[in-house]
C-alpha cells in the first residue's frame, strides 16, 4: 500500500496552506520546494529587504576592517556612553543617511577613544588631533564669550 505524495504545504513564514506550485522548486528538499512559498519569498527578496540586509552587512565590514570591532562592541560602547557623544552629548550622529554615532580614534595608534557625533568628530579632525590647536580655540572663544 503506497502512500499518494501531498499536492499541498504550508508556508514557514505565512503559515498558509497552498499547492505545490505556490512554492519554488528545491531539490535537496524531501518534498522538491521550498519552506516559504512564492510571495514570501519575493517579498524576503525585495529591494527594501535587500537594501537592509545589504546595509547591515556594510556597517559590520566597516567596524571590522576599519576599527577591528565587531557591532556587539560598537553597542556595547554606544551603552558604556549612555548613548551618547562623548563630547557634545548629542544623541544622533547629525548626518542625513545614517544615524550612527562615529568611532573615535588616534590616527598614530589607532587606539579608540569613543563615539562621536558628525560635528564633534570633525571639530577633532580639523584640529588635527592636536591638544594645542583646541585650546587656542577655547581662549579664542572665551575672549569673546
């Protein structure tokens, strides 16, 4: 007595029951498709899912490669500062694209320092890191506070 296979799945994702040709083909599956069916799988595929995913992956590219840290690090420092800039207090980086805080760090040793707003960050790296040129600017600015 041989068992007939099913013409119909349930979706992984959207929990419906649909036929068997609501779900692409997948050959190392026991039943040849896939988990989710078509429109969940356009839907996992599309630009906007793509962009966030495509976003993400950037973001942990560039902790790692530019700062050696993992995004778990970046959090736990954005938690350490209470979410904030260590300079200003500002709670959003300032810049338009991204809301992310910027990774501080000493171009000699490449030692990081903190998370910075936009504004902060470039104020430090138009004084060129240098102590000295910041402290002329708050005499300058004392002189005519």
């Amino acid at each position: 007595m041989s068992t007939c296979p099913s013409t119909v799945k349930t979706c992984k994702k959207c929990g419906e029951t649909k036929d068997l040709s609501e779900f692409y083909r997948k050959n190392s599956s026991v039943d040849g498709r896939e988990n989710s069916c078509i429109d969940c799988r356009k839907e996992q595929m599309s630009t906007a899912y793509r962009a966030r995913y495509q976003a993400a992956r950037r973001r942990e590219t560039h902790l790692m490669r530019t700062y050696a840290i993992t995004p778990a690090v970046y959090d736990h420092m954005l938690l350490m500062q209470d979410g904030h800039c260590k300079l200003c207090s500002a709670t959003t980086s300032g810049r338009k694209n991204d809301n992310y805080l910027i990774v501080d760090h000493c171009h000699t040793t490449d030692q990081i320092r903190g998370l910075l707003c936009h504004q902060c960050n470039i104020m430090l790296g138009a004084a060129r890191d240098r102590p000295e040129i910041l402290a002329n600017a708050i005499t300058y600015l004392s002189e005519y506070a």
